[in-house]
C-alpha cells in the first residue's frame, strides 16, 4: 500500500464517518479493524485502545451534558418537543462513534507507515511542495512546542515551582509553566531565524528534501479505497 | 580554502564578525551553541535532518558520526555534544560551500573535538570558527581579532565567592540505579558515594549521560529502580521536591522561572519557602546579579547576550541556597579570563563546604579546579 492510498482511504472513512449512523457507524468501524488486521496485524488493538482513550473522556463530558444536564437531544430541542433521554444518549453514542472512526483511522494510517520518517511520508505524498512545506513547518513548531515544555519542565522542576506528577502546586501554578514554555518557544524560534536559517536558507533545503515523483496507486490502494467507498455510501443509505 | 579563527574576549563582537563574514545568502552552514542554532529545527528524527541537508552532490568527505546511526531518535533529545556531531555530519553531507561555527566545539569531548578540528583543517570548504578555546590559530589558519566593547557585562566572581556563607554540605549516597531512554540505556545498577563538600567533575563522551546524571539528582528524571540518600536519609526529589541541589543548566536557557531575575528569584522563593530552605534577601540577590553582569533585577533574561545569560545562570549555585552546586559545561562562550575566574570561584564553594558537581570538557578550567574525577559510560559511573 502507499502513503497516498492510505490517505484517500482515511479521508473516505472521515467522509462516511461524518454522515453515517448507528449501523453505518459500525460497518465503518469493520471495515477499518479489516483494514488494520491485515495491513498492521497485531498494531490494530493498540490503536483501538489509543483511539477509546482519547474519545472516552470527551464521550463522558457529552453524556454528562447531554444524558444528565439537558435530558434531550439536539434535534428534539430544534424541533420543539419534549424529548427523552433516550434520544440524548442516541446522540452522544453516534457524535463519541463519529469521533472515535476519525481517532482510529488516523491512527491506523499512521501505524501502516510507522517505519517512515515524517519526512520520507510527507515526502511520498501527491500533493504540491508548498503543502508539503507547510505540513514539515506545522510539525515543526508542534516539535518546538514540545521541546519548549521539556524545556521549562526542566527548569520548573528543578527550581521546586512545579512537581513531575499531579498535583495542587502545579495546578496553582500552570501559568507560571505556560508563560515559561511560551517565553521558551519565542527563544527557540528566534535563534532560528537570526542566526541559522538566514546564513543557510534552511527552508529552501526543503524543495530539494521533499520533491518526490509521484508513485501510482496500487492495486491493495485501489481495494481498500473502493471498500471505504462502498462502506460509506451503504451508511450514508441506512441513516 | 580560507580558515579563519575570530579570536578575543566575550562582548567584543565575535559572533557579529562571524555572522558578517558568513553574510546572508544562503551559501553557508551555520553551527551555534544550542540546539536552536546547531540543528535546522525542521526535523522530527535524525534521519530527516540529515536527509534536509543531504545535497544534491554530496561535495566534502563525510565526517562520521555514531549518532547519523540513531535514526529515528528526536534531534531535540540528543545532548548538547551530540547535537554538534549530528550538525557537523549533516553539513559534510552537504552542498554548502562555507561553515560558520560559534562555540559550539566547546560542547566537544576531547577525542570528537580533535576529530572535528582535523575535519575542519582539511576539507575543501571555507571555515570561520569562534572557539574560546583556540588560543592560537591552528597551522594554516589566519586570525581575526576582535576588541571587547566598552558596554560590555561587568564580572566580579571574586566578590561573589567571597561573599559565600559556610555550610556542610550533605554526603550523597547512590544505590542499585537503573535508567534508560526509549532508545538508549544510560545507567546500570548504578552504586555511588560522594563526600560531602567536595568538588566533583563528571566526564565521559558525549551521550554519555552526564547531564541525565544531574537531572536524576534534582527530580527532573526519576530512576527506574534505586535509592538515593543524603546523610544517610532517604532522599527522592520527585516527591518531596529538590531540596539540595542547585543547578546550572547547559544551555541557561533552559533554567529560567520568569522573564525576568526578579520574576525567577520570587519563584523560587516561594517555592522553597514551603520546604523550610532560607534564600538571601532580595538586596543580596540584587547585588549577586550586579556583580554577574546584570544591571539590575528587572533585566529581561531573555533579551540580554547568551554569553551573559550563561553568567547569570550561576547565580543560582552561588547564592548558597542550596549545599550541593551543579554546574553543566559552566565554561560554554566563555573567554580565558572568565574561565579562570569561573574556576578560583567553584574552588571557593568547595573551601566553603559546599559540595559541587561540575561536567566540563575544557580540561584547562578544570585543572584550575582541585577536584575528584567521576567517569561516566558504559552504564556505570566509577571514580577514578
């Protein structure tokens, strides 16, 4: 498979996702575990847990707002009835399964091509070099941001402000961390641009790093698209 | 070919003239300090940064590094050394026809940096190097000299060290250590034992986990397995808080509480206040900082000079708040004078009964220093 076909394929699942219902739903969720067992095996339970955990806590406040606070789903409220609980829980179930596709399909995509640098992804992908720039520059300043955190981690700790685990000191002074990672993501950007990349023209190394010819999609591309495609367009029918 | 060492005192203008003489036009390599200006801050692995950099016709030797190996670690999480070899691989593999290198061979161990400056001397490329510790231009070398400037950061280290209050600092004691990177073991049923006020220098190659050392010590890390104890009481930083060591970072920039001394200090008082540990007053701080280089507390730390930045990061293990001094590659950017100086002080913390850990690889500083040596690698630590 190549990195262009697990993105059409992970972008007609999104599509499907963001249309379909309950059953239709559910078929996405077959057809991308069928995905994942056959092109990253044993990967597809770890992204499957990934996946429920970061949607499990967005599913909770949900429920609690729309189970337990507003007793209603939206639609009811929009037309004007009385509605039920039931209807509520009906809502939040397909907005944490919507989430939840969207969550397990990126994962997916990216573990089938977890042996390819970030640059060699980008890299392979059909799309014009600006894009490609802007993507290496987006997860570039995600990598500085982190660098910044590890950055005032250091020094916050090792002065006694915050701890390493939770706790009532570090929630007093999350805004003593959030101005030291900001104050650090400015150094680091600022270094950047006044010393190295005037000297070196670092970006323009990127049109040469990320030009690629582009590869044709293959036959497993071509299965696996049609599958999501068929997939959706069943759930989108059945909603 | 042209090889030129800028060499003269800090604030004379070394990195302008480095900068000036590389110019703006993208034909050069630019090697600095810290990680910011030594790696293009584009990739997230090594191999990304090498392939970013990797030239159409690869056009000098290539200048091998152990770390070009480690693909698909963060650039980010290499340490200081390492990051230096990785920049200096990276341009061998290059087009660029020209290198600038603003101290960043100071981060070097002794082997990596005689294999560097060898790489320097013979390739087919121009070379400018701002190196503090190039007293004399190598052969085939010409000299640039700089004048220092007259608003350059005023030091007096003397009056600092001399203003240091007694104390006996705690014996610390190592048991059964065990600590690993995702990628890289660094220490192995680690068993320790340092005096209590005595001065320390921690070596080994670059990697090797000199600053993990430091940053297990003050609860930034925390050991897989093992104890730690101070005076024979168990000590674990990463629930009660570091209450004995005071650490200066590598890069000062990654030690700062607040924008400013006076928002750093404040921090830190407040902090330690809760653990019983008494700071000086904020007049002592005040005059501790004038005596550094700074004008005053309300200097903004981020927007002065990295050289006089990394002077005012040791501000915090002189101001004797803390038994146990930790000073990492103390010397980076800093010219003869202040290293000497620099060394005069960390011998009178230990004088004074504070325990001090220092990592250097400038072996002149710390031959001015009398201290033990602990010996880093292979995922021990043994003194020698």
């Amino acid at each position: 498979m190549t990195p262009n076909g697990a993105i059409v394929f992970g972008l007609v699942v999104v599509a499907g996702a963001m249309l379909a219902r309950d059953a239709g739903l559910a078929m996405l969720a077959v057809v991308c575990i069928a995905f994942g067992a056959v092109e990253i095996q044993s990967r597809t339970l770890r992204a499957l847990t990934w996946s429920a955990g970061i949607v499990a806590p967005l599913a909770a406040f949900m429920a609690v707002v729309w189970i337990g606070i507003v007793g209603r789903a939206p639609d009811e409220i929009a037309a004007g009835v009385t509605g039920s609980r039931t209807a509520a829980m009906a809502h939040v179930l397909t907005v944490s399964g919507r989430l939840f596709l969207v969550a397990l399909v990126v994962q997916l995509v990216i573990s089938r091509f977890a042996h390819l640098t970030p640059l060699q992804f980008i890299r392979s992908i059909a799309a014009p070099v600006t894009v490609k720039k802007l993507t290496v520059l987006t997860l570039s300043l995600i990598d500085t941001i982190l660098q910044a955190v590890d950055r005032a981690r250091t020094a916050l700790i090792a002065a006694g402000v915050v701890t390493p685990g939770f706790s009532m000191r570090n929630i007093g002074h999350g805004f003593i961390l959030i101005q030291t990672v900001w104050l650090s993501v400015i150094t680091i950007a600022t270094g950047r641009l006044k010393d190295k990349w005037p000297a070196e023209n670092t970006l323009a190394r990127l049109d040469h790093a990320l030009s690629s010819p582009s590869v044709p999609l293959g036959c497993a591309d071509l299965i696996w698209i049609g599958l999501a495609a068929v997939a959706s367009a069943v759930a989108v029918a059945v909603r | 070919m042209e090889r030129v060492a800028i060499a003269g005192p800090n604030f004379s203008g070394r990195s302008e003239t480095l900068r000036a003489r590389l110019g703006a036009d993208g034909k050069s390599f630019f090697l600095g300090p810290y990680a910011e200006a030594a790696l293009s801050g584009l990739s997230s692995t090594v191999a990304d940064e090498i392939a970013i950099y990797r030239g159409s016709a690869q056009r000098h030797a290539t200048f091998p590094a152990d770390i070009a190996a480690a693909g698909m670690r963060k650039p980010a999480t290499l340490s200081g050394g390492e990051q230096v070899l990785l920049a200096l691989h990276c341009f061998s593999r290059s087009d660029y026809g020209a290198i600038g290198i603003d101290t960043a061979l100071e981060q070097l161990d002794v082997a990596n940096r005689a294999r560097a400056l060898d790489y320097l001397a013979v390739g087919a490329f121009d070379v400018t190097l701002a190196d503090n510790r190039v007293e004399q231009a190598p052969a085939g070398w010409s000299r640039q000299d700089t004048a220092r400037t007259a608003d350059g950061f005023s030091l007096d280290l003397e009056g600092i060290a001399g203003a240091l209050k007694p104390r006996t600092a705690p014996a610390i004691a190592i048991s059964g250590m065990d600590f690993s990177y995702p990628s890289k073991d660094i220490f192995r049923g680690v068993d320790l034992s340092l005096a209590p006020a005595t001065i320390y220098r921690l070596i080994g190659d670059n990697g090797a986990g000199k600053t993990t050392l430091l940053k297990l010590l003050v609860g930034v890390l925390a050991p897989a397995r093992g104890t730690i104890s101070l005076d024979g009481t168990p000590y674990q930083p990463r629930r009660s808080g570091n209450r004995a060591f005071a650490l200066a970072t590598q890069n000062p920039d990654h030690q700062w509480c607040g924008a400013t001394l006076r928002e750093d200090v404040a921090r830190r008082r407040n902090a330690l206040s809760g653990r019983g540990i008494a700071l000086p007053s904020e007049e002592e701080f005040a005059a501790l900082s004038r005596r550094l280089g700074a004008k005053s507390l309300d200097n903004h730390v981020y927007e002065l000079p990295l050289v006089a930045r990394k002077r005012l990061s040791w501000l915090w293990p002189f101001c004797g708040a803390m038994p146990w001094a930790m000073l990492d590659e103390p010397t980076i950017g800093q010219d003869r004078d202040t290293r000497v100086a620099l060394a005069a002080a960390v011998t009178r913390l230990g004088e004074r009964g504070y325990g001090v850990l220092f990592v250097t690889h400038d072996d002149d500083f710390a031959a001015c220093v009398p201290h033990r040596v602990l010996r880093i690698g292979g995922g021990t630590i043994r003194e020698e």
